[in-house]
C-alpha cells in the first residue's frame, strides 16, 4: 500500500520534492490519535519522523482505527488483498453478507474485475495487472523499514482476521 501511495517516487520523497498523499498532514499540529498512539508506542515523536515514516504512520493509523471498530463493533471482515476478487463471490457474498449469488453475477464481477478500478482519464478501461510483487521487490529500504516498524504488528493483526471465519 504503501508503495501506491508513493508512486514510485520514493527518491522524490526522500528528498522532500514530493508530498505523497499519505504524508498530507506531515508537520501540521493537530494529528489523528490513531497515527499519534502508533507513533509513540515505538517510541517515537512526530517531529522526528521523515515523510516516508509519516507516511507508514498515517497508514499504520487508518488500519489501527479499523482495528480498534472492529473489536467495539465485532462487525466487519479483515479480507487480505490476495485474496481479492474472487473471495467476493466465493465467501463474503454468501456467507458474510448472506446473499445468494447466481452465475451470472459471478460472471459480471469476474469481468469488472478485469480492469483497474481507479481507472479516469488514460487509466480508464486499463486492464487490471497484478503488481503487488513488483511493488514490494522494488521498495527502498527506508520504505521496507518504516512499514516493518509501524505497519508490522498492525497488519499481522487484520491478517489474523483476515484468516478468522466467523
């Protein structure tokens, strides 16, 4: 996630040329409680966090605050990316949101699920490619490394859910 947020402009980052989205609020005052309670639980102080640390605080934030609903709510499903899209049909459909789901719905979902979903502009109609892999053997190690601190324990947490049936 981290790496579509960067854009493959992590040089760019770094340097500080470039504000990625998930760093919009680096420097500001006032900071959601969730990036601020990831931040100090490793020991950390906003100020002294690159834009590429802020950046896996921000999402290591937005992922605890899913965290955080689900075990208040006990409602919801953690579903890893991986497993997208075929667990739509196969599982959440019928068994999470218990909704019967025909052949023909299946095969609808298949062929949206073909093209890229952000897709505006030259994007639109991109056929869909995998690129999780890429992604990840190409991230810089400063990048690896503040996803492993701040991101780490909070993923293996929804990958636990993830793997939970209910």
């Amino acid at each position: 996630v981290m790496q579509s947020h960067l854009g493959g402009r992590e040089n760019a980052v770094e340097t500080g040329s470039m504000t990625p989205v998930c760093a919009r609020n680096f420097g500001n005052r006032r900071q959601p409680p969730t990036t601020l309670q990831v931040i100090e639980e490793k020991g950390k102080h906003v100020d002294d966090l690159s834009k590429i640390e802020y950046c896996a605080a921000h999402l290591a934030g937005l992922s605890l605050s899913a965290l955080q609903e689900y075990d208040r709510s006990q409602q919801g499903r953690f579903v890893n990316y991986a497993q997208m899209p075929n667990i739509v049909w196969e599982d959440i459909f019928p068994n999470h949101f218990h909704v019967p789901v025909s052949e023909e719905a299946v095969d609808n979902m298949k062929q949206a699920a073909l093209f890229y979903s952000k897709g505006r502009g030259k994007q639109a109609n991109k056929e869909w490619e995998e690129d999780s892999t890429k992604k990840h053997q190409t991230a810089l190690p400063s990048v690896r490394s503040a996803a492993d601190l701040f991101l780490g324990d909070i993923y293996r947490a929804m990958e636990k859910l993830s793997n939970a049936k209910k």
